[in-house]
C-alpha cells in the first residue's frame, strides 16, 4: 500500500480498521502522492457547490453504470474511468459522499467488484468534513490521466442476482430500509405518478435492520459494540455464515454490507443490488407483507 | 401528429441557454438556477405542511401554487423549497420558476411534459434524475388546473 493507514485510536476497533479514514487524517494527507479522493453523492450537483480540494467525481449514474444493460460497466469502461480520474491499480482511494456515505459506500463496492486493492470510506463523509469547517473549493480538479489496467470484473464475491436471492431464503437476508418500506405499507396517492414498484412489502424470511441504525447523528458508524449489539446480539447473526443484503436500488444496503463486512469482519456478505425495485416487479417472485418476515414458499 | 406546441418565450429562452453550453457547462448553469431559486414566503416558510411533496424526486421538494382569477387565463404563481443539500432538486425547481412563472394556468398546463428533456441535462444529470422534474411540472399543471377550475 502506498499511502500509510490512518492510526487513528478509534478506527481501531473494528475488524478492518484499514477501510477508514478520519477526517483528521485526511485533512493531514491531502496532495499525498498515491491518494485521490473521490466525491459520490446522491445528488449530482453536489459536488458543483465544493467539494474537498483535490477531490475528483464519480456518479453511480453517469459513471458506474451502463444504461444498456442495466449493469455496472465492464472492465474496460472502468478501466477508462479510473484513468480520467488519474487513479491507477496502486492509488490510495479515499470515498466521501452525503447522505452519511450512501453513495460513497456504493461506489466502494463498485470499485471492490474490480478488485481495487486499497479503497477506503471517510468516516462521516462529506458532512463530517464540513461541520468541522474543513476547506472546500469549487475549483475542478484536472488529474493528470493514469494508466489502468483492464481487471474483468468479479461479481460473485460480494453482489448477489436474483435466483441466488431466491435460493437464500432463510438464510441471513437483511433488508436495510424503512420500516414502512418492509412492511409494505406506501404513501403514495391514487392518480399520482407511480415511480419505483409494483407492489410494497419484502422479500419473505428478510429480516428489518434499517441501515441507518448502523450510523451515529454526525454520520460517522457506530461503534464496534453498538454494532455488535445490534447484528449479533439482538439479531444473532453468525458471521462467520453468509449474508445478503438489500435496500431499494442497493446504495443503503452497500453501506450496511461495508459495516457488516469491514467493521465487523463477516466472512461472507453480499449486496443484492436489483433490491426491491427489481424484487418488487418482478414476475413468479414471493414477497412477504407485514411486521414478520414471513415464511419461504414451499418451491 | 400535431404540431408541438410551442414553448412560452420565458421557457424557450431557458431551453437555449442549455442548448448553447457544452456538458460540464451545462451542470454549471444548473448550479446558478439552483442558487437563484427564490426563497419561500413566509405565509408559506412558517407553513411547511401547505406545500406539496414531490416523491419523484431522490431529495426533498415541496412546492405550492397560487392563482389569480380563474380559467386558463388565471395567472400562475409557483413557490418551492428545497435544501441545500439538494442542488439539483433546487436547480430544476429554479427553471420551473423562472420559466413558468406568472403565465396563464392555460399556458403552463399546454407545455408539453417532455420540455424536461429539452434541456440537454440527460447526459450530465441522467434521465432518472430527470424524472424527478417531470414530477414537479406534472404536479405544478394538475394543482393549477384544480386551483383555477380550468
């Protein structure tokens, strides 16, 4: 690894303690040789108002993404990607975004599906930095473009489709959003436009963990024990048995399958990134209504 | 097929704008109508709940018309509010307002739906993203259509 691991204390009692970085030591390592930092918001135009000096943009739309297959982009356009943003395979990469990381714990993941070797979450992202008044620009910056290879990219590790969803029933599936998301019960009005589902509920046996439970108010995560207290305790998950987790598009469930993943060190934890919006609409699949998870039909 | 109808001029000359920019340029000027959305009110910033909320959109929206008089040829006044966490969110609400605001309801209920995607925003903001203006002008034309009868 080319730039050092942030020592921070309180990064240290998590299962990887290398997957984060504290405000504090970014603000230190800044213009670093071998660091870039990436910005991923929900809002695309977020970045535009400032954004950390230096920081390059990525879009889980526009970048990640490949409109025509509905799936992230191959090795090639990744490969294109990483290059314009003058990111090479042994860069340090440091993600932030808003919405405690939603987007930046996403676009992790997408980079992890490449195998990039060092990437690692600012702990409390782009809210953290600028509550505690550290510098921002509008200036873009104009990274100077970097070779990377074309590495094929490797779903099966830690993204789950649909037909394995469907075999997992029963097993330690979580379903990361609200509560009135899993119990099925909407808000939306008669003659309104319809986005997102057909029908609301969740995927049977799924249990409810709303990911923001795993999020402290400054956006920072939780604590080793208070994490530990929710999934092992009160859930009483196995880490060393498999996961799969699922939120709406797979953005807040990417930042549960970070926690579960690297602060708690689980074995095996997949993001289902079809979710709901997949699940919800599609023919021959179950779903389950309510408070309970409900039971796997019998197949 | 019918011709189109055209754009009120206000509109067509925001249409333009984007339409003269190249794409980094045009996130930019999105950013500018963003920080030029009027702020609400205070008969409306100190009643949150008279607003309307625009699920299509990924962050907050809320907006609320007014008309005067009643009939397409009632004249439209729109009034939103949007975060600042939400640039984009605020920025096409600062076209819709820019552009649409104090024309005749029958004016604003003949732009056509797809006036979203004239602006040349599909391949900086994303046509997902661009659903969620498309839900604030069809909610803008059915509570003007209620509010004046039209």
């Amino acid at each position: 690894m080319s730039v050092p691991l942030d020592p921070a204390p309180s990064l240290q009692q998590y299962a990887h303690p290398e997957k984060l970085v504290t405000t504090a030591w970014l603000a230190e390592n800044l213009g670093t040789e071998g660091l870039v930092v990436v910005e991923s918001d929900e809002d695309v135009l977020l970045y535009e108002t400032g954004h950390i000096p230096g920081a390059v943009k990525i879009d889980w739309h526009l970048d990640l993404n490949d409109p025509v297959t509905r799936d992230y982009v191959d090795g090639e356009g990744f490969a294109a990607l990483m290059g314009r943003s003058g990111i090479s395979r042994d860069t340090t990469i440091v993600v932030y975004g808003d919405k405690s990381n939603w987007w930046a714990a996403y676009a992790l993941w997408v980079f992890e599906l490449f195998g990039h070797p060092d990437v690692r979450l600012l702990d409390g992202g782009r809210a953290a930095w600028q509550a505690e008044g550290r510098p921002m620009t509008k200036d873009a910056p104009e990274p100077a473009a970097a070779e990377y290879p074309v590495v094929p990219r490797e779903d099966a590790p830690i993204r789950a489709y649909r037909e394995q969803v469907l075999d997992f029933l029963g097993g330690q599936l979580v379903d990361v959003r609200s509560p009135q998301e899993y119990t099925g019960e909407r808000t939306h009005m008669p003659d309104y436009p319809q986005e997102g589902t057909v029908r609301g509920g969740h995927i049977p046996t799924a249990r409810s963990v709303p990911w923001a439970r795993a999020a402290a108010e400054d956006g920072r995560f939780k604590g080793r024990e208070e994490l530990e207290a929710i999934y092992l305790a009160e859930q009483g998950f196995d880490a060393s048995a498999p996961v799969i987790a699922y939120c709406r598009i797979g953005e807040r469930s990417s930042h549960t399958w970070f926690v579960l993943r690297y602060l708690l060190g689980f074995e095996d934890v997949r993001n289902y990134d079809g979710s709901w919006t997949e699940w919800g609409n599609a023919v021959r699949l179950p779903i389950a209504i309510g408070e309970e998870p409900g039971e796997a039909p019998a197949r | 097929m019918s011709a189109p109808t055209p754009l009120p001029a206000a509109f067509a000359e925001i249409v333009d704008d984007f339409q003269a920019l190249g794409g980094r340029d045009r996130l930019q000027l999105l950013l500018e109508f963003s920080e030029g959305l009027p702020a609400l009110p205070a008969r409306y910033a100190e009643h949150p709940e008279l607003l309307e909320p625009v699920p299509e959109c990924q962050s907050p929206i809320f907006l609320v018309t007014e008309v005067e008089g009643t009939g397409r040829e009632a004249t439209a006044h729109l009034f939103f509010s949007a975060p600042p966490e939400a640039p984009t969110t605020r920025g096409f609400a600062g076209i819709l307002a820019e552009g649409l605001e104090g024309l005749t309801v029958g004016e604003v209920l003949d732009v056509p739906a797809d006036v979203t995607e004239q602006l040349g925003l599909a391949e900086v903001v994303s046509p997902l993203r661009l659903r969620g203006m498309a839900g604030m002008l069809g909610r803008i034309k059915r509570q003007l259509a209620e509010r004046a009868g039209a």
